[in-house]
C-alpha cells in the first residue's frame, strides 16, 4: 500500500507513484521527479527519529558526501528532502533487480558471472574508500544490476549488467545515534565483518570481507553461516572459520574458492590489502578462467571435427592449488589459511 497515495508532491516536485521494496531501515518508493521530468527513486528512512536533531544532522552530513561519490558503480544522490516529518533520500532509479534477486532466482551464479559483479563492486569501492568512506553495509540486496537493454530473464542472461552499489553513509548515522540493534543493522548480520561483529573501529578491509560473503553467496545459493538468530550468526563470523566453497559447489574452480577464502579471513591483516588488490586478483582470475575455457571449446571443436560427431566439450577445471598470479597479494605473503585442496577439505 502506498501510504502517500493522495498526497501532493514531495517538495513540490517528487510525486510518489509506487511502492517498490521494503529493508530493515527504510521503504524505497518508484517517483516522479516533476521539475525535471524524469523516473526518481525515493528511500523513505524509518529509523531516523526526527527528534533526534545529532542524528538529523549526522544524516544531513552524510547524505551531501555520499551524493558527492560519482561513480559508474554506485547509485546517484540527487536531493536531501525533509517533510510531513519524515526524511526523504532522493537517488537515481536503477530499472533492474537487486543481486539479492538474481541469487533467488539461478541460485548459482557462473564463476565468471560473480567474479565480474565483484570486480565492479570493487572498482567503487576504490575510489570510497580513498576518500574515506566506509559502506558498512554490503550486502546482496544493496547491489543492483542494470542492463542496457533493459531487464533481460536473469536465470538464462550471460549479458555483463552494469553494478550499483547503493546505502553509502546511510549505516554510518545509524550506528552512530545507536539506532540499531546492538550494533548490527537488522537484517544484515549474515554479512558482518568479524571486527564489526565484535563492536570494533572498522576499517576498509571490513567491506572486503562482507565482499567476500557476497562472492560466497553468489556461487553457493547460501552465506557461509546460518543460525536462528543475527547474534547467533555474528558470533560464527566473529570466531568461527569459513566452510569451503566447493563444499556447497564442487564446480567452482579453486582459483575462484581461494579469492573469496582469502577475503573471509578473521584478521584484516591476512585479506586483501585494498580493493584494488582484490579486484587485480579477481580480474586475473577472470582472464585465466576464460582462457582456459576457450582451449577447452577449441579442443572440442577439433575433436568433433576429426571424429565428425557432435560431441559435448569435456569438462574444464583449474588444477589443484592452482590461483591466479596476484591471489596472493602484491606482497606475496598467503593468508594463514590459504591452502584448501580442490575437494574443499578444511
């Protein structure tokens, strides 16, 4: 239902015309921007207490830094609005689903498929975190995907969608005016870093673990770690290790299963030193794997050529303990627990 059926326009200019999604801190509403003539998004924030005037302000703050990140990767900022005694954040509409969407519907994604949405997710996390932004929030449903020809079927697409990553600052002012719960935004504990699990200063690395979920997420149809309750699941990110990816999904290569155990280290020390580093070793990875691929698809070809049948491509799969040139890090050193056999034993 769309409580603001009836209403006049947002400012003068914002006409609310559908609900499209509902979080843990706010209602997204489909909005027409009259003065410009065009298709807005609009996050109606719920958590924010408007008598809260540090609060009020922290999020003033934060919304004019984030609407000043321009970059392919995240969503646009347009406008601050305060009325009717709520708190309006006016950003770019994306005519697309969200990552979280995509994952329910193929369940797994392809490696290369999430190696790319991560490499993205990566490239404007370089330039955020080099300004000193930390999202704090990563997670599926804060990643949408946009196609140029619009939203194509996602379970059969192998088009490259364009990633947006969206909630810069948002999770920053709520933290602050103790506007979640106990520290964990609801809804979100399956991506908690361990240091933000444990109440910790956050650095950048904390968003390259919870990058490193999402990988986990995307490959396996799953988060490393369920539970009955968000302290439950905390607690396992705060001390518990990883299960394998391959254990969940023995097709995923090794090189892909290394990336994404590297980034789920406990110590931000034995992960990715910068997204820069990890998006080089995501995209090397990349490379490799479509190398691979392609001999694979040219052997087969031959083959079907000499015997002059039709038969399928054999299956192709990176070696054993076999990563990427850069999966170690630009200082060569390997996490602690670097080493997993291509069955995923632990």
């Amino acid at each position: 239902m769309n409580q603001f059926e009836g209403k006049p326009p947002i400012a003068g200019r914002y006409e609310i015309r559908e609900h499209i999604a509902t979080g843990g801190m706010a209602s997204v509403y489909k909005t027409w921007d009259h003065r410009v003539e065009r298709i807005v998004a609009i996050k109606v924030l719920r958590s924010l207490d408007k008598n809260d005037l540090r609060a009020v302000e922290r999020f003033r703050r934060e919304a004019r830094a984030a609407a000043a990140l321009t970059h392919p990767n995240a969503v646009t900022i347009f406008d601050f609005v305060e009325e009717w005694g709520q708190y309006f954040l006016v950003m770019e509409y994306i005519n697309g689903p969200t990552l979280k969407q995509l994952i329910g519907q193929t369940r797994q994604l392809q490696a290369q498929q999430a190696i790319e949405i991560a490499a993205q997710v990566c490239d404007v996390l370089q330039v955020a975190h080099a300004r000193g932004f930390i999202h704090r929030d990563i997670k599926p449903q804060n990643i949408m995907l946009a196609w140029g020809g619009g939203t194509p079927n996602l379970s059969s697409s192998r088009e490259r969608p364009l990633v947006k990553l969206t909630d810069f600052g948002i999770v920053r002012v709520l933290e602050e005016g103790g506007l979640t719960n106990s520290g964990i935004v609801l809804g979100t504990a399956d991506y908690l870093s361990p240091e933000q699990a444990r109440g910790e200063t956050l650095t950048a690395s904390s968003d390259l673990y919870s990058l490193g979920v999402v990988m986990f997420e995307m490959l396996t149809g799953r988060p490393p770690f369920v539970g009955p309750t968000a302290v439950s699941i905390a607690m396992q990110h705060a001390s518990t290790n990883p299960p394998a990816v391959r254990l969940f999904n023995p097709t995923v290569p090794p090189a892909v299963e290394q990336i994404v155990m590297r980034s789920l280290e406990k110590e931000p020390v034995d992960r990715f030193q910068s997204a820069a580093e990890m998006q080089q070793a995501l995209r090397q990875c990349g490379k490799e794997l479509a190398r691979i691929h392609n001999q694979g698809s040219r052997g087969a070809a031959f083959k079907s050529t000499i015997s002059g049948g039709d038969g399928a491509s054999p299956a192709i799969a990176l070696q054993p303990n076999t990563y990427p040139p850069g999966s170690e890090g630009a200082g060569g050193s390997s996490s602690k627990r670097s080493q997993y056999s291509s069955q995923g034993d632990r």
